[in-house]
C-alpha cells in the first residue's frame, strides 16, 4: 500500500468534503503552519491615512482621495 503523501490527512478530508478539489486540498493541507491563524499586519486604525490612502488606491477603492480614515478602513473591509 503506498503511503500517504498528505502531512495534514484530517484538514484534507474536511476540505475535500466542503468541496474543494482534491488536488487544492492536498496543497492547503501540506502547508506548514496550515490553519493557524496568522497576520503580522497591524490593524487599520493603527495605519496611518496615507498609508490606508495607499492600500486603497491598490485594492481599486473608488472616490478615495474625498474619504476621511474611518470611511478609508470601512470601504477596505468591505472590499
């Protein structure tokens, strides 16, 4: 019987059976570190307007240069 190439077999399961494709399961459950909640990035409030300016300019946010902050950070949540 030839063994099993899947490092994370329980998480590969569940996602074969939430429908994903056997082959992007196979890869999501090979991840090291797979499932773990991650995000090194600061939240929004603690980025500065130009630099939340920035990041919705790349994420196509229209009518951005008249948003304060607040408006900003809602319409990147949103996105």
């Amino acid at each position: 019987m030839a063994k099993s190439r899947i490092k994370n077999v329980e998480q590969y399961e569940a996602l074969v059976e939430k429908g994903y494709s056997k082959e992007k399961s196979a890869r999501i459950a090979n991840t090291p570190d797979a499932g773990k909640k991650g995000g090194k990035a600061k939240p929004y409030e603690e980025w500065t307007k130009a630099e939340i300016y920035e990041q919705a300019k790349k994420v196509g946010i229209e009518g951005r240069s008249k948003m304060k902050k607040n408006e900003l950070i809602k319409a990147l949540r949103n996105n």
